[in-house]
C-alpha cells in the first residue's frame, strides 16, 4: 500500500458467538500477527461488543467482552470512535441492537493515515450497517447518457418513447431526418429519466426516513408490531429499487467487458 513500510495486512472477520471458539480466534489471531509483521487493520463482524452500552434489547456478555478487550490491548490495535449510526446490527424479528462491526487498525496504519474516518451506514436492506473506513471521498463526475434495460420495467418508459417517436416532426434527407428523430427522442428519455428519478428519489427518501425514525425508536425501546411491519414493507421497497441498481451495474459491467476486453485474454493472445 502506498505510504506504509513493509506489508499491510487486511483481516477480514466474521467472528464465532461461542465464547470458547472466541478465545480460540483471539489466540490465533494474535500468533499470526505476531509471526507476521506488518501494517495490520483487523475489520468485520467480530460477533460481540466492547462495552454493555454497545448493546440494546440484547443479552450482554462480560465474559466475551473481557476477551475481546483483552484481545485488542494484547495485539495493540486501535478502535477508531465509529461516526453515523450508534449500532451496526438490528434483528429483523425482535429489533435487537448491537455494535458488531468495527475497524481495528495497528498504530503505524494510524499514524501513516491520521485522517482516517470510521462511520457506520443506515442498514437499509441488511441486518449490518455497511461500515467504511475512508481518508478522502472520491468524485467521478456524472455518468455518461446510456439506454439500460432497467428503464423497460419502469412505469412511462414505453408511453414516452411511443409519444416521442410519433410526435416528432422534421425534415431534410432520410439520414439527416432520421438522425435528429433520434437525438429527440434521446432528449425526450432524458427528460422523463430525470422527472422521474425525482419521483423516485422522493419516495425512497421518504421511506427511508421512515425506517430511520423506527429503527432510532429501537434502540430506546422494544418495537411493536405494526413498527416491525412498517420496516419490513419499507425495506422490501427498498429492496425492489436495489434490484434495479443492480441490473444496470450489470448492464454497465458487461459493456466495460465488451468495450476493454478480458486483461487475461490479451496477455495470452500476445
């Protein structure tokens, strides 16, 4: 890794909920960084908390928490202070909250990278926040105009392109005639993708606060039925919004495959 001396570990780790499995991982782990030095950062569902307020609506464990103290003092890591959400897991069925993920980092990685932000991301469609660990933020610009194949499923898609095409009114030679229908049409698309991106947006916007404001009302006290229920709806529309995300990542990552090639396939042609 750029800036660090020698080798940089990344652990990712889902860790046991036996406390005995538990002392086994904390006592292979130390021997392994202590066989292999390096710049560690030790990050995942470690499957147990630090602290009793690390856990709400859920059976603490004092045992397990000594540990996992111990653990972290021993392999002298640092536990960064975790921004965004004050849990990282809640249970779907009883809204049981806990601090289960986290990064751990050894001090040369935190004095290579002072900057370094721990924050933790509303769930929205999982049990586990996503948690990142970034030093800057990253801007890729706007993304370039294509047709997915997720704008088929979405309502008015077809009564655009349909309207547009009917509408459309030119002249000059048949190639000339033919080229500006389709610049309008493209301008049409665009304009009903950004109407409706609003739209959506909105709606989702609004949703998620809505499960926000259930899942803060969690951690003070058990939910009730018809909270449960409102979250799960609120997520599976969520989810169904996701769903579409991920067509077109497909979509794009089969027209990158399309466009550079397969790396391997290049080097083997040569």
């Amino acid at each position: 890794m750029v800036g660090v001396e020698g080798d940089t570990i990344l652990a990712n780790i889902y860790g046991p909920h036996n406390l005995r499995e538990q002392k086994e991982l904390w006592k292979e782990l130390l021997t392994i960084k202590d066989k292999k030095p390096g710049s560690w950062t030790i990050f995942g569902d470690f499957n147990v908390v630090r602290r009793v307020e690390e856990r709400f609506n859920s059976e603490f464990c004092a045992a397990s928490a000594f540990y996992f103290n111990e653990f972290i003092r021993l392999a002298e890591l640092h536990d960064f202070t975790m921004g965004g959400e004050v849990y990282t897991y809640m249970s779907r069925v009883s809204a049981k909250l806990s601090k289960l993920d986290r990064f751990l980092a050894c001090p040369n990685f935190v004095a290579t990278f002072p900057s370094l932000v721990v924050t933790a991301h509303p769930q929205e469609l999982y049990d586990h926040c996503p948690v990142t660990l970034i030093t800057s933020s990253a801007d890729y610009g706007p993304p370039p105009f294509k047709l997915f194949n997720s704008w088929l499923l979405k309502h008015g898609f077809d009564v655009t392109v349909k309207k547009a095409w009917e509408e459309f009114w030119g002249y000059g030679n048949p190639d000339a005639y033919l080229a500006a229908k389709i610049r309008f049409l493209k301008n049409e698309i665009r304009s009903w993708k950004k109407k409706t991106d609003v739209e959506t947006n909105q709606e989702l916007l609004k949703i998620k606060a809505d499960v926000a404001l259930i899942e803060k009302a969690a951690e003070s006290r058990p939910l009730t039925d018809i909270e449960i229920e409102t979250r799960n709806l609120g997520l599976q529309k969520i989810l169904e919004s996701e769903k579409l995300a991920v067509l077109d990542l497909k979509q794009k990552a089969r027209v990158k495959w399309n466009v550079d090639g397969d790396e391997n396939n290049s080097f083997m042609d040569t």
